[in-house]
C-alpha cells in the first residue's frame, strides 16, 4: 500500500513538473518569438522587409590602440533614439531624434547607464556626403531621407537613420555603439499603460504644464508630489518644452525610461508576454533574439542599478545663435569628450548636477 501510494506521488510530481516544463517552454518560445519580431521587422509593414545587418566598419568607431583598449566586450553600448514618428510623405521631412541616448550595460561593474545627449548639440554631421556643422538631432533624419530618397522603404529609412545618427555619436564622441533601438513615444505610451502607470515625482510647475499645455483631457491631479501617471501623461511629461530648459527635457526622458526599467524588472511573469506586445508597436532594433535575451537575462539577474547623466555638462555648453538658428555649443571639447568616455568606460561621474541615480530593487 505504502509503495502505490509513493508511486501514486511520483507519478503526480511527474506530471506537475512536466506541466510547468511545458509552460515554461511555451513562454520562452512566445517572449522570444515576440522579441524576434521587434529586433527583425516592423509590425507595420506587409511586404516582409527585415532590418540589415549593420556593417560596424562604417560606423566611425576609433581604431587607435587607445581606444580600442577602452573598448571591452563586458561594456555594451546601445544608441536610443526617441522619435515622434511621421508618414514618410510629410512634407519631405524625416523626423528627428528627440531623444538621444546611450544606454550602457556594464558587465565590470553590474549597472546599467543612461547618457542623453542634448539634442541640439552643434556637432560634424554628414548630409548626402557633405561635411558639415549642425545639431547632432539633425543626423537622424539626414540619414533616413536620403535612404528613403533611393528605396522608398520606410523601415530601411528609419534604420539608415539610426546608423548614421550612430555614426555621428561615436565619430565626435570616440565611442564603439554598434547597435540601436528606436522608440516611437506615440506607441510608447502604450507600454507604460500596460505597465500599470510609472510613478514619478512631480512639481507644481510640471503639473500645471502636463494638464494645461499637453493633456487637458486627461490631467493630473493637483499637488506636488508623487504621482502614477498613465501613457498619455507621461508623454506629456517628456515632451514639456516649457517647463525649465532643454537640459530638464533630457532629464524628464531619463527619469521615464528609468521608471519603465524598474517597472519592467519587478513584473510579475506572467504579465511579460503583454508587456512585449506593446513593445512591438513601439521599437524598431538592429538586436537579434539571442542579443536582446542576453542582455536582459544579464540585467535582471544580476539586479543592475541604474545610474543616468547628460552630456555636455552644466558649466560647458552654452546656447548660440549661428546664422539665425539656436545651437547648444560645447565649451571644452575635449574636456567633454573625455567626460563622456570616462562614465561609460571607466564609471567616472561627469559632475553631480548632471546625474541621478536609481537603487536596484530587491
């Protein structure tokens, strides 16, 4: 009797391992064939365009011995580029990287950074083979209209767009991004709604903004403090243009990825196969499967904090006019330059008035 009984519970625990065995595998195949589709083809198209593999040769990393020696395979450069995403019929007219950041994983020393790049930075560009000066957001659409002048393929546009955007950050910044990610904020608000919301501290000043200037059918409710805000408000509150200066818009955009991030790393499994639905109708990437899935499983178990700054710092940029048009200039470049290269390679804080910091959950 004794022996049935114990081959009557093996036999349960075989099937409920089985079962979770199953269910595990179902998952992974459905998160890593949602993933597919996000890093491969946008959800948009029909005709089965996938993105080119990127050929890093034309890129503009460095290849100087000391640069490459800052180069290393445990340091993981993504470029991240923002975008209100227009027809490409608009007026001729791509749209430019809002948002320009490097998000940094760190395998030495387990943290992941965020460096924004303030959009207007007068930086060398590259237009239809031309040399030139011009805001770094610039490049963006440069590239992405001349692809599309020749292969009128909205996918393959905004990718050349990327990679030239990619091309100018690590040809002024000595940097060694090989891949990207471009999110699309309209659909990105999506995400954030599926996500439950993301809390964020607000002042008076940027209620004020997000309810009377962006979001009148939705607003916040009064009083400074914390705050969930849903997708809409949240897009509200990273595309305030009135409230402080360009340098607090590139905070704002920090402080939201960040709090998506925290998010993201806290939700319960099960959840995660409707979180990256959302995520196809809002990224675009060069990441294949098996890159994107080893850096998350990196990021989630190792807990990775997050730390953030913006380049140029305060105290070495100052905003221009050149020929009628408004430019943030750099001061010091090389100063700048060696600022952005040692928080990204050597884990070196720029200047604290640049920088905030998020611990990992637990």
């Amino acid at each position: 009797m004794k022996n049935n009984k114990r081959h009557v519970g093996l036999y349960i625990t075989a099937v409920i391992l089985t079962l979770i065995v199953g269910l595990v595998a179902f998952f992974s195949y459905y998160v890593m064939a949602s993933i597919d589709k996000i890093s491969n083809k946008n959800v948009d198209s029909t005709d089965g365009t996938t993105i080119p593999k990127i050929d890093s040769s034309k890129l503009s990393i460095p290849k100087e011995r000391e640069d490459e020696e800052k180069f290393s395979d445990k340091i993981i450069n993504i470029a991240i580029f923002g975008i209100d995403e227009r027809a490409p019929e608009y007026d001729g007219d791509w749209a430019r990287a809002d948002s320009i950041i490097v998000l940094t994983v760190d395998e030495k020393n387990n943290k992941i950074k965020l460096s924004s790049v303030l959009r207007d930075t007068y930086v060398n560009v590259v237009e239809y083979g031309n040399a030139k000066k011009d805001k770094i957001n610039h490049s963006f659409a440069f590239g992405a209209g001349e692809e599309y002048t020749n292969s009128r393929n909205a996918l393959l546009a905004y990718h050349a767009g990327a990679v030239r955007a990619m091309e100018t950050l690590n040809g002024n910044f000595k940097l060694d991004i090989k891949d990207y990610a471009i999110i699309n904020f309209n659909s990105f608000k999506n995400v954030i709604d599926k996500l439950g919301g993301v809390d964020i501290n607000l002042t008076d000043d940027e209620i004020n903004i997000i309810n009377t200037v962006y979001n009148t059918a939705d607003p916040v409710s009064q009083g400074a403090g914390v705050k969930t805000l849903n997708g809409n408000q949240a897009l509200a509150y990273t595309r305030d243009r009135k409230n402080g200066t360009d340098t607090d818009r590139s905070k704002r955009q920090r402080i939201i990825v960040e709090a998506v991030f925290n998010k993201i790393k806290a939700i319960n499994p099960i959840e995660l196969p409707g979180v990256v639905s959302q995520l196809l109708t809002a990224v675009k990437t060069s990441l294949d499967t098996k890159e994107i899935l080893s850096i998350a499983s990196q990021v989630l178990m190792n807990k990775m904090p997050m730390e953030n700054t913006r380049f140029p710092v305060d105290g070495n940029w100052n905003s221009q006019m050149i020929d009628g048009v408004s430019y943030d200039v750099i001061v010091n470049e090389g100063l700048n330059l060696n600022q952005i290269r040692d928080f990204i390679y050597n884990d070196v804080m720029p200047g604290e008035s640049a920088v905030t910091t998020t611990a990992p959950q637990q």
